[in-house]
C-alpha cells in the first residue's frame, strides 16, 4: 500500500507524524512525504523519503509579520513588549515604524504564487504515484485535495491542542480555501469537510473536531536524534529544571527575551541545576549564566525530560505534548496567541501553568516557576495525565486502522471504540495478502 504524507515547512507539525510513518514502513508499506524544499534533510533524518515538490509562504517571514502586526497595533498601556524583528530580514527594529510596509506588495505575490504552484505540484504528483491514503499535517492541506481528486481517504493528523475546526485567533489557520486551490479543481472544501482525525490531546483537553471522527494516538515524543552521552544526566540532590527555547522561537521574536533571562535566573536560584536547551545564538545573548545551569545545544528532550522536575518552554505544541507524556510539571511562557489557548484548554488539569511570555511580568515569572516546582499537586497531576496519554493507542495500532479506512474506503465510531478499547476494527483481519489487493 501506498502512503503519502504532505508536510509543511514547520518541523514541529511534521515531528509528531514520525512515530505513524515509521509505523506504516515497519508493517511493509510504502511511504512518501511530500514536503517543502526546507524539509528535505529533516524528512531525511527520520530515515523516510522525502518528496520536495510543496511550496508555501516563508513560515518565518509570515510569523515574524504576524508579530509586527501585532506590536504595532497593540496600545502601549496593554504591557511592555519586546520589539519585533524585521519580518523579512530578521534584524532588530529599533522602532515598529522602522518597517517599510510597501515590501508587502511583492511578499503577498510571492506567496501566492508559492501556495498556488504547491496545490498544483501535489496533485500532479498524486496523479503519478497514485498513493492508497494521505495523511496531511495542519498547514499542508494539499493532502486533503489530493484525497479528494484520487478518491482516497484524507487524514488530517494535529500535533495537539489543534483541532478540526477553529474559531479561535491564530487557530483557523487554512480554514477554508481562500486562493481558490480546490475551487481551480472544481472542489469546494472547507475543514468543515474533514472526516478523519489523528489526534494525540490528552482526552481531558480535546480541541473542537466538527463532524471528524477523532482517532485518538498514544504521543511518542520524537525531537530529532543524536549520540547518547550515557552520563548525559545523573542524579541530583534537590530540583532539576529544564528550560527549552526553540528556534522559531528565537527566529520570530529575536535572542533578547527577557522572559527567557528572568525564568533561567529564577529557576537557577531554586533549583539544584538548570538544563538549558536552546540555539547557541539565543545563550550567547544572555551572557554570563548562573554557574548552575547547564547548556545543552538542541538536545531531544526524550533524553532529558525524564530526569527533570520542571519543564519551562515557550508554549509550542511539540513542547507541551512532550512534558505530558513524560509526566513533567510544565510552565508554559506562551509567545504565540496559540500557546496561550492551549494553556486555557490544559491549565484546569492540574500539570500546566501558563503566562504570556511577551509581556514582562518577572513578579509573576517568579511566583510561577516556584508554585509548579514545590506544590506537589502539579507533580501528581502531571503523571496522572501521562498515564492518561500513555494509555492510547500506539502509532502501530492507528496505522492498522488507517490501512482498513484505505481497504474499505470508511471508519465508523465502532471501528475507533474498537481500537481504543483493545479489541481492534471489527473488520476483515488485514494481512500481507489483503493488503496487495488494495
């Protein structure tokens, strides 16, 4: 069986889909993912096979524009804020009105041209290799055409905390079809229209599904590999606190967080030792470092989390996903819009603490870091909620399913409550045989 994934240019979406893709070519079935040129080595790296065919806006450019939007319309009685970087070069502004706006003629125009060309590069694609099922990440719904035209099955797999359809700001993102890329095919498509659902949300925070049918999927935390150092971290006597400040973190709002400083000096003056994971651009911005903390360059968190007593991030949806399956106490310095709507759904279990991580408030960075560290509750939260998690089907046992959705064309609410509850789709059992039929 033939399996296409479409991916965009944001590693984080594609990351959470790994575990799945491995899980279809271990069962011994043919795996592609179509992505951006951007994505090539990191498709790479995951030992699967990359198609660079998909195109999009630049992903960083847009974040650091969405920033800038916001700065420059946010009234200066709301909190200080850090300035935003040059959306398209990335440099420090001095001032919000440093920015010519009269760039973004030609950026929209590019843009367009990207989406555009990449709609029209999947389907021709599809047409050629002829996939079985699509699975598409949020932002690469030429997935979700390519079903539609080939008449295969579309799945449409969130990273957490995202669900079908989105009212919420910074949330409905490609909520409809705004440059006409299904219309050109003479479909009309919304995410409204979206049947199926890979989500791994704890089931205490379930985002809005719509009509989907939600697949539930245990979450295996993939950030990457590297080589072990066995001695990586041994025990401590007292706290250990792991700070994570990714790239795009760093790419949209610049290496001068003061969140960033205020929550390594605090956690290192209530810890035993900081585990700071982070681009070496970003701690080299913040000079000398309290003699504590310990700077680990981009290090998966698999290896690091299971020691820790605290993760502190800046409220992607990877980092969240990754501390609940690792039963860690989280406080969540949200930069996006988004972050801070994750912390509203996770917040009243218990495990998470969320602040918005733009505005300075070091009184409550402070308050924060030392609540979630030494209030016991969020500890036993934390794990009650891993053990919640843990306890979803497997990457293997979803891929099963899927390839019956791709045999027998649907999935009903059953065949789900099968799988979840161990017993499987009550369907034709699916073997090496039944599979060369399809």
């Amino acid at each position: 069986m033939r399996i296409l994934f479409t991916v965009s240019n944001w590693a984080g979406h594609y990351m959470c889909m790994v575990p799945l893709a491995w899980a279809f070519r271990a069962a011994g079935h043919e795996v592609r993912v179509a992505c951006p040129p951007q994505q090539v080595s990191g498709v790479q790296a995951t030992g699967l096979m990359p198609v660079s065919m998909l195109d999009s806006a630049d992903m960083m450019e847009s974040a650091r524009l969405a920033y800038w939007s916001l700065a420059i319309n946010t009234p200066p009685q709301s909190g200080e804020m850090p300035l935003p970087l040059h959306p398209f070069t990335g440099e420090a502004l001095g001032s919000v009105r440093d920015f010519d706006t009269g760039m973004l003629s030609d950026f929209w125009k590019r843009s367009i041209a990207a989406v555009q060309r990449s709609f029209d590069n999947a389907v021709d694609y599809a047409a050629s290799w002829r996939p079985d099922l699509v699975v598409y990440d949020i932002m690469a719904v030429e997935g979700a055409l390519v079903g539609i035209l080939n008449d295969v099955p579309s799945v449409f797999f969130g990273p957490g905390f995202i669900g079908t359809v989105e009212t919420e700001p910074g949330l409905n993102m490609m909520a409809g079809d705004p440059l006409s890329c299904f219309e050109k095919y003479g479909v009309q498509w919304t995410r409204r229209d979206i049947k199926y659902a890979v989500d791994p949300s704890p089931d205490v925070a379930i985002p809005p599904m719509g009509d989907a049918l939600r697949i539930p999927i245990r979450y295996h935390p993939f950030n990457g590999s590297q080589d072990v150092d066995p001695w990586l971290l041994g025990p401590v006597k007292g706290k250990r606190v792991c700070v994570v400040w990714g790239n795009s973190a760093t790419g949209v709002f610049g290496e001068r967080l003061p969140a960033l400083r205020q929550a390594v000096e605090t956690a290192a003056q209530l810890a035993t030792e900081v585990v700071l994971t982070a681009a070496l651009s970003e701690v080299d911005a913040m000079g000398t470092l309290p003699p504590n903390v310990r700077v680990l360059r981009n290090c998966p968190l698999e290896l690091i989390l299971p020691d820790c007593d605290l993760l502190i991030h800046h409220g992607s949806a990877n980092c969240l996903m990754n501390g609940i399956a690792m039963g860690v106490p989280q406080l969540s310095l949200a930069l996006n819009f988004d972050g801070q709507i994750y912390g509203r759904r996770l917040d009243p279990q218990g495990a998470t603490k969320t602040l918005p991580g733009l505005l300075i408030d070091r009184d409550a960075i402070d308050k924060a870091i030392g609540e979630v560290l030494f209030d016991h509750r969020y500890r036993r939260r934390a794990v009650e909620l891993s053990e919640s998690v843990g306890a979803a089907p497997t990457a293997a046992q979803v891929a099963d399913l899927l390839v019956t959705l791709a045999r027998e064309g649907e999935l009903t609410a059953s065949d789900v409550a099968g799988l979840v509850t161990g017993r499987g789709p009550q369907r034709k059992e699916i073997t090496q045989d039944t599979v060369s039929e399809v």
